[in-house]
C-alpha cells in the first residue's frame, strides 16, 4: 500500500465506487453526478500539480472492469464539459471587458473631439461632453477591471478542469 501511494502523483482512497458520485443521484453511473466530496478533494490534491495520473484505489473485492470503462468515461465527460463551459465564459468575459475599454476610449476620444474641434457652443455639445467623459472613463476603467481581476476568480476552476480532463484515471486495487 505504502509503494502504491508513493508512485502516484494523486491517489483517492475510495470504499466503492458510490464514493464517486453524488447519494442523492439514483442514476447509473454512466450519468450520475459527480459528489461534490469527491471534486473538492480531487480540486485540494491537484492544486500544485500540472500533469498527473489520477488513481482511485478500490478494494480489491469490488473492482469491476466494466463499471471502471463507464466510470472512467463519465469522469473524463464530465471534467472536459465543465472546462468547455467556464472557457467559454471566461472568453466571453475578456471579450465583454475589452468591449467596454474600447468603448470607453471611444467616448473619450469623442468628449476629445468635441472640446477641442467643436469647442462646445450650444447645449446639446456641452451636454455630450459632459455625459462622454465620465462615461468613458468609467466603462474604461470597468473594462479593465474584468479583464485584470474579474476574470481571475475563475481561472483557477478552469486550471482544475482541465488538468482533470488530461489526467490519466487508473483503477488500483488494495
């Protein structure tokens, strides 16, 4: 058991296979949710690793050749939809912060063009001044802020995901 654990890079010690998957999901394992219990350790273990083998040890007694194909296949669906999902999210969330920075210079650049082209006469140049200016600072600063730091929060879930979705999931006896 020792030499078992020292040659993995993760192991999951599990009692059955049910300790993959969520109590509350009577389905068959091929589309049973995944236990939050298990993704969290999953997530805890991988933390500072990159590329790893994934071995979940089961008693010797209960491995099943078939139920490990299915299990193994539900596992790598899963992890590969869910990094799918929060890339497409966090592209999205670039491509929404970058709109607004662009947006936002392109209202100053305005507020720019009518203080010094136009040199503001009537009421309606010195109203859109007064609105283009903070408004595009403001959608420039916000831009950026989901860019920088918005986007951030979710790039360590998107790490996780795919670093499961490439790990190699092996069934060990003990």
């Amino acid at each position: 058991m020792k030499n078992l654990l020292q040659i993995s890079e993760i192991s999951l010690l599990l009692d059955s296979y049910d300790d993959i998957f969520s109590d509350f999901d009577p389905r068959s394992y091929a589309q049973r949710s995944l236990s939050v219990d298990f993704l969290r350790e999953a997530e805890r273990a991988s933390k500072d690793k990159d590329d790893f083998d994934l071995n979940l040890l089961i008693p010797k007694k209960l491995r099943s050749a078939p139920k490990e194909r299915m299990i193994r296949k539900r596992l790598k669906t899963h992890f590969k939809k869910h990094a799918q999902k929060i890339e497409q999210k966090y592209k999205k969330m670039l491509t929404h912060g970058a709109l607004f920075t662009f947006t936002g210079i392109a209202c100053m650049l305005g507020a720019v063009y009518i203080l010094h082209t136009l040199q503001p006469t009537t009421l309606f140049q010195n109203f859109m001044l007064v609105l283009l200016e903070p408004g595009g600072w403001f959608l420039f600063w916000e831009g950026l802020n989901i860019i920088l730091f918005e986007s951030k929060k979710i790039k360590p879930e998107l790490d996780f995901y795919n670093k499961m979705h490439r790990c190699i999931i092996n069934f060990l006896d003990y």
